[in-house]
C-alpha cells in the first residue's frame, strides 16, 4: 500500500483492547511508515455518516470522506452500518471488515450475548451478530485473527489472517521472577473460562502457593465472590483491580507464574493467542489451555508441552512445577520474549498494509497473487 496512491481512513470500533490491536496501533504505524492512513476514534465528531429512511428504518445514503480510496471498519453490528458496506463499494471505495470474535458462537454466560440476540429482546433490530455477517458478505475484503474466524466471517474466498500482535514497547517492561500465580482477566466478561481449572488452583493454595490475580475478583459487584468461587477458594484471592489498557501488561507483568484457562465453547475455539502472547512478550511464564491457537502459539515458539494443559491434573502438576523452578520459570520466560520479539505490531505492520492494498487492487479490478496471510 503505497502512501502517495492509496488514503485509508480506519474507524476502529472501540478504545479498549480490540481497537487498538487490531486497528489502531497497526494503522498508526503505518501512518508513521509514511502511508497515508487516518484513523477515525469512536467519539469522533467527524467520519461516517448517512440518511435513514424513517418508515423503513433502512440507510437510504452514506457520506464518507470524498478523498477515501479505503475505508477500514471493525465489528461491524450496527445495521446501518452494515448496510453502508455496499453502497461503499458502489462507489468505487474498497471497504475492510475486520473481525477478532465469532459473534454467532457468544456464550449465554457472556454479558455480549445479549447486546448480539435476535429474539427481539436484545437489540435485534441495531445491533446484532447477523449484521455483522452481512458486513462481511458485502464487503471488499475480510481480516481476522483465526483460520477458525475466517472460515465464520469470509467463506466467499476474499479474507485474510492477520494474526494479532503487540507493541514492541511491551518487551521492555521489566519482569521480576517470583512462584505467584495469577490470572489475567476478568470473571465479568470471562466467566466460564476458569472452570477448566477444577480444584488445582484451591489445592496450590492449600500446599501453601500465593495467588495474585490482575483485573477485579467481582464479577458484578465488589464482594460478590466470583472469582473466589471459580478458583475454588476459601477466601477472595488478591488481585490489582480494574486495569486501564496503558497499564495493563505492566501489571501482568507482575504475575510469577500465569493462568491462561478457556472453557470448552464454541465461541473459545476461534480465539486468538493474544493472552499467551501478552504474557510471552511481558516475560511472564505460563500454563495455557490446549485449544488449537494456543497450542500452535506454544509449538512456534518452542516453549515445550509442559507450557499446557488440558485436565485439572494437568493444571494442578503443570502449575506446580513452575512454581516450584525459578529455572523453569526463567527457560520459559526467555523463550517466550525471544518468540514475542518477532511478533511485534512494529515488525508485523506489513502485514495490515499487504492485505489493505489487496483489498484496494479487488476493489478496483486487479488481480491479487502473493497474498502473504
């Protein structure tokens, strides 16, 4: 993607995690590597727009900027919005879909199952997973972060893998080695995943292991003993609290030894391996679930079968010999930095800038070959 030929305007869906990974941090660096790309942030004034037909409650036109040759959506769940996709690209202007969720698989367990249902109880009407899909029908070209997600969202043949990074700052951050567990996340938007862990956790702490969690250990309200429940603990586990984005791998980098658990859903099984990335590039040590990204996270960077689990024995053993080895604690951290190194937004901003061109090429006609996924 030539800066002097192609303007992109990128419209990231949020400004938590997903936005920035998957948008805005990779447009950013290409806007620094001299293309001509413009990120719109959510609370923007100006960027898309359109007329609706009230009778009908269906987009009758859409105004974007007169210069864009690519316009970059992400999520796209709003009906208007998905229905703006085509009459884009009547236009002449290549429009990217970017998805990092299978929305049709959401656990009934997941706060987001509701905002996506199509019972008439949610927000069928606005908001909804089946909007999405027909987003990434219509649109020029479909990123996502999984081969599980592109075979969910781009199933017409024009999608592309564009596996999540990190910023290269995160490997800087210093790691103090310490036998502490911990578990990076949520029991608020992640409240089945800690359940692959059965009693291994409660006996660790039982033998005498410390426990020191980042994110809150409430689901709904402080108190409500959520977390303390899924670990099967005696008592509410200690943990930092709500973290913001800019100190979050700091934080996890706090953690000795880490947790990376998924419950056995649909939804999991099209995850990316951005937990065990995070935790790679933060230096920390680790014991991930063995589903397919994670698994193939683990075999690319050489961090050996000991890096997962798949029972609570598993857990409970794995767990425990990490904790008890600062040796083995230091192999994997090591590795796990080194493997990271290569997997930075920096590095890897090509990779946005290959398949947006690609998306332009399609657009206008132009044959596609050496598409790198």
């Amino acid at each position: 993607m030539s800066g002097s030929q192609v303007i992109a305007y990128v419209y990231p869906a949020d400004t938590h995690a997903c936005g920035y990974l998957r948008l805005i941090w990779p447009a950013l660096a290409l806007k620094a590597a001299g293309h001509d790309v413009r990120v719109v942030m959510p609370n923007a004034r100006t960027g898309i727009g359109g007329d609706i037909d009230t009778r009908t409650n269906t987009l009758k036109d859409v105004r974007i900027p007169g210069d864009a040759d690519l316009v970059v959506l992400q999520r796209v769940s709003f009906a208007h919005m998905a229905q703006a996709v085509a009459m884009m690209r009547g236009r002449g202007v290549a429009v990217v879909v970017d998805m990092d969720d299978d929305l049709t698989k959401i656990d009934p367990s997941n706060p987001a199952f509701w905002a996506m249902r199509t019972d008439g109880r949610g927000r069928m009407a606005q908001h909804n997973y089946r909007n999405a899909a027909l987003a990434c029908q219509t649109a020029t070209l479909v990123t996502v972060s999984t081969p599980a997600l592109l075979k969910v969202y781009a199933s017409h043949g024009r999608g592309v893998v564009l596996e999540n990074r990190i910023p290269a700052g995160y490997l800087d951050i210093e790691h103090v080695d310490s036998a502490t567990i911990g578990w990076p996340g949520s029991v608020h938007s992640h409240p089945a995943d800690l359940y692959p862990l059965g009693p291994s956790i409660q006996r660790l702490v039982r033998e005498g292991a410390s426990y020191w969690g980042v994110g809150p250990n409430y689901a709904d309200h402080p108190g409500d003993g959520a977390l303390r429940r899924a670990l099967n603990l005696p008592t509410d586990p200690d943990c930092s609290g709500s973290v913001n984005l800019d100190e979050w791998p700091r934080q996890v980098a706090k953690i000795g030894v880490s947790l990376a658990p998924l419950a056995q859903t649909e939804f999991n099984r099209a995850k990316s391996w951005l937990k065990v990335l995070e935790l790679s590039s933060c230096g920390v040590p680790f014991v991930a679930q063995d589903f397919a990204e994670y698994k193939r996270f683990v075999k690319l960077g050489a961090l050996g079968p000991q890096a997962l689990a798949s029972t609570p024995k598993d857990w409970y053993r794995r767990v425990k010999a990490l904790a008890e080895s600062a040796q083995l604690r230091q192999e994997q951290s090591m590795r796990g930095r080194a493997w990271a190194a290569q997997m930075t937004i920096e590095g890897n901003a090509w990779r946005w800038a290959e398949a947006w061109k690609a998306a332009v090429d399609l657009q206008r006609g132009r044959a596609v070959t050496g598409l790198r996924v």
